[in-house]
C-alpha cells in the first residue's frame, strides 16, 4: 500500500513509499485512511531532521494528523465498522513513568514515549492503518473530513485547560484572551477560548488574506500591531508563535493573575534585549504565571472532539486551504502565503 515517507533533514527523499499492509501489532482496529494533515513539526522533520525513523529503519511514514474510517473492529472494542476516527498520535513509555502511568502521556518524565509519525514509529500517512482502541478516537460522522482538524485541536484544549487549571490557582474570571499567531493553531485556539465566551484579541502580521475575515467571524478582534504595543490587559495568552519576543510582550501586557501558556517553538535567529530581572518582577508582582505545552492525552481529544461538533462546519471547513494527492505530498512541504492547512487525500484516485 502508498505511503508518504521521508528520511528526517533530507527533503529531497520526501514521497510515496510502498508499504506492507499494517501490522496487528499495531492494534486491532483496520482503518481506511482518508485525510492526513501536515503542519509544521512535518516540515521540520523533512528539513530539519527532527524525526526520528523507527529502530532499524532510515525513513519514516509521516502522518500524526489524522482521519480515517474503521473497516474492522473486533467485538468489545466499543468501535464499528464505518465509524469515523483519529489515532492519538504518542504513545506511552514502556517504564512506565508516573505521568504515563497515570494516562498523561502527554507530560511523560522520561522522554521514552514514542509517537506516530514523528519519533520511532511510523505515522497514520499509509492507504491503511491499525490502531489500538485505546489510542483512537471516534468523531461525529457529521464532521466528515473536518475530523482531520482533531489533533492539532486536541494540543490547544490541553492548552487551554491547563491555563483554565493554572489559573484556578487563586480567585481567576478570564474575560479577556490573547492569542499571538493567526496560524491554523492560533485560529484553533481562538475558537477555544470564543466557545467559552471570552473576549477575544488575535494578533499576526498578516493584513490580508484569509486569517482576518476567519477571526472576524468567529466574533474575535483581529490586530496586526506589535503585541507590545496592543491595549489590552489579557487574562490568558495563548501564544502559537514560538517567538520569544512575542513572549516576551505578550507576558509584560498580561493582567494580573494571568495565565500565558507558550505552544509553538521557533528558530529564528533574532537576538533580542532581555532583562531577565525586569520580567522576574512583572511576574511576582503580577501574580503571573507563564506555562509550556505540548501533545495531548486522551482527555483532550475528547475535548477536542465537542469542540469541533459545536463548531461552525463552514469556518472549520476554510481552514483547509489545499487538498493534495499522496503522489503530491512533498509539495506541503513549500509553504505559500494563503496556506492555513494542507491535507493529503489518501483516499485520491481510488
Ligand atoms: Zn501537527
Ligand atoms: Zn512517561
């Protein structure tokens, strides 16, 4: 069968790759692929060499953004044939440490969890996949092809409960959220924090183009000034730039008692002026508190999953701004100006 495969920091091997049919090992649910959703860790597997291949091998099938229907489940297992489902894409360590004991792979302490298609285990980008029931997750058929939107949703719930949570520290009514980057995962944030009803300021240097009329539409404010410069005194920043100096702001403009959970990383080379005491003491001063996060349980997939049903199909649906054939796939990999997010049809040509 086709998959998309690539050996991590070298772009020119990026393509379709054929592959024997999924392993039960990997669990015994048999999933028709339909879309995969390709994002920015892709890119710096296939540029930078992020990734890391399973044992033994030196490619690896990309795919952690996915969408597929069940083609065989065994009685038991809570799943049906033609249901409409998402694999989570990391995987507890072996150990396993108390945070995956506990089901919260997603904040493992020994760095021994692997994760479908990015470390040591081939991703869900195959015609085919086999899940554990465990690790899938089942959608609403109504969401059709906007289920390939779950997991980079599921990495903003786990944002936002965390600051919901970070918050509840001490006496905390958010009424007022930033987010900083107008990416897929900025606008995914957006649409988080506006389901609960905040007041909503999304900030990107973009003037044109898609983004504005997306926030526009969700009821949220769109600002293209420096996040420094904006008027406003949030309670929670979701920042989805991984630029330090956007942090930076970010947390010097935040209210008292504000939460600002950090979700992207960069590497641009910007040097910036930083005066660790001057933000040490907006911090204490301010009751502030500045968190990172990264991937999701099992929780926040489902969250995720009531996020996307009460949403606007038609607003999700514009989010998806390129459809490409398995054979086109290194063709994401050049990211163009209206690009929100790409998805490969695995599904083409059948
Ligand atoms: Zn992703
Ligand atoms: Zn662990």
């Amino acid at each position: 069968m086709k998959a998309i495969g690539i050996v991590p920091g070298r772009p020119e091997t990026a393509g379709v790759v054929d592959l024997p049919e999924p392993p039960l090992s990997d669990g015994s649910l048999l999933v028709r692929t339909r879309l995969i959703g390709m994002c920015g860790t892709d890119v710096e597997i296939a540029v930078d060499g992020y990734g890391v291949p399973p044992p033994g091998e030196d490619r690896l099938v990309l795919g952690h953004e996915s969408l597929g229907e069940v083609v065989e489940a065994p009685e038991g297992t809570g799943f049906e044939p033609g249901d409409l489902v998402v694999g989570i894409v990391r995987r507890p360590d072996p150990v396993p440490c108390p945070a995956c004991a506990a089901d919260e792979w997603d904040m493992c302490h020994n760095g021994g969890f692997v994760e479908r298609g990015i470390k040591e285990r081939h991703g869900y980008g195959s015609e085919r996949f086999r899940v554990d029931p465990r690790f899938a997750v089942r959608l609403s058929p109504a969401l059709g092809d906007l289920g390939v939107l779950l997991e980079p949703t599921s990495v903003l719930a786990k944002a936002v409960e965390h600051a919901e949570r970070v918050g509840a520290r001490g006496w905390f009514e958010p009424r007022v959220a930033l987010i900083t980057g107008a990416g897929p995962i900025g606008l995914l944030a957006a649409l988080l924090v506006r389901q609960r009803g905040l007041e909503t300021h999304v900030v990107d240097v973009v003037t044109q183009g898609a983004k504005p009329k997306l926030v526009a539409d969700l009821g949220a404010n769109y600002h293209s000034t420096p996040v420094g410069e904006l008027p406003l005194a949030p309670d929670i920043v979701i920042e989805c730039t991984g630029l330090g100096v956007v942090a930076r702001d970010a947390t010097r403009i935040a209210g008292p008692g504000a939460v600002i959970a950090l979700t992207g990383i960069s590497h641009s080379e910007h040097v910036m002026e930083a005066r660790p005491d001057v933000m040490n003491k907006a911090l204490v001063l301010g009751n502030k508190a500045v968190f990172g996060s990264v991937n999701a349980a099992r929780r926040h997939y489902d969250q995720a999953a009531d996020a996307l049903a009460r949403a606007d199909p038609d607003w999700l649906s514009r989010l998806i701004t390129r459809r490409l054939a398995p054979e086109d796939w290194p063709l994401a990999l050049e990211k163009r100006p209206e690009d929100i997010k790409i998805v490969i049809d695995m599904a083409a040509g059948e």
